[in-house]
C-alpha cells in the first residue's frame, strides 16, 4: 500500500439523459437518476453507485483478511441494502445491511472453521474504509454454508 493520504479524482459531465463518470484509466460509466427519481432505472445511479461501493470495498477487504489470516474459502457474495429515508428534512441513507454469503468447502464446514469465518466476516465490516465513513446505521448479517455439490 501507498503512504497515505491517497488522493481519488473523478470528473462527472452532465449530458440531457445522463452523466457520465470519469477517472484516469478506468471504463466510463453512465448514471442517471434511479427510478424513484424519476430515471430509466437502465444506468447507475449515485444512490446504486453508493451501495456498490460498500459491497464492493466488504469485498476487497474480506479478501485481503482472509489472505493474511491463511483463511480458506470456496467463494463469497454480498448483498448490500441501503435505506434512503428523510431524517430530520434530510434525505439521505439511515441504515445500510451487509449480507455477505461465504461459502466453505463441505468437507470444511466444521464449528471451529464456521466461528472463524464470521469473525472474520465482522473484521472485514469493520476494517471496510467505505462503511468506516458512513454516518448510516451498518448492519451485518452474515451467513457461511457449504459450497453445493451439484
């Protein structure tokens, strides 16, 4: 890792249909209003693009503890809800649930490895730097099952 601080530059150009996000050396992505605002519900939106960001930081995070503690797995998933409420004539988001799905090697489903994995699953909630600079409510609901053999 880089010393930080680390610096994230994005440039958004607003077009009649849409915006669109730029950042160096990254695919453009296109957003517009979600549905609920009155968009297409065909792009992104900032409230998805925000959502994303929390799973997909979980995510990252959970990898890079998973590796450091040697922690095998068969694969991960996670579902992030964001609640968008009005608080006090605010809008913005009042609870954000993290489901992630890990799943073990059936042969690996024993107590010890299952206790071991939702620790893990609670460091990686807590070490997510997205969900880190939230004022939103996070809630994790884990679960760790066996990989299907079919």
């Amino acid at each position: 890792m880089q010393a930080l601080p680390h610096q994230y530059l994005v440039e958004a150009s607003l077009y009649p249909d849409r915006v669109d996000l730029k950042a160096d050396k990254v695919t453009t992505i296109e957003s517009e209003p979600p549905t609920e605002f009155g968009g297409s519900g065909t792009r992104w939106s900032p409230e998805t693009l925000f959502v994303a960001a929390i799973a997909d930081c979980f995510l990252l995070t959970f990898k890079a503890i998973a590796r450091a503690s040697k922690f095998e797995y068969a694969d991960i998933k996670c579902e992030v809800q964001g609640t968008l409420d009005r608080v006090e004539g605010i809008t913005r988001f009042t609870t954000i649930t993290v489901r992630p799905i890990l799943r073990l090697d059936a042969g690996d489903l024993t107590d010890d490895k299952t206790e071991k994995a939702v620790k893990l699953l609670h460091k990686a909630e807590k070490g997510c730097l997205i969900s880190n600079s939230l004022t939103s409510e996070v809630l994790l609901q884990p679960t760790v099952q066996a990989m299907s053999t079919s």
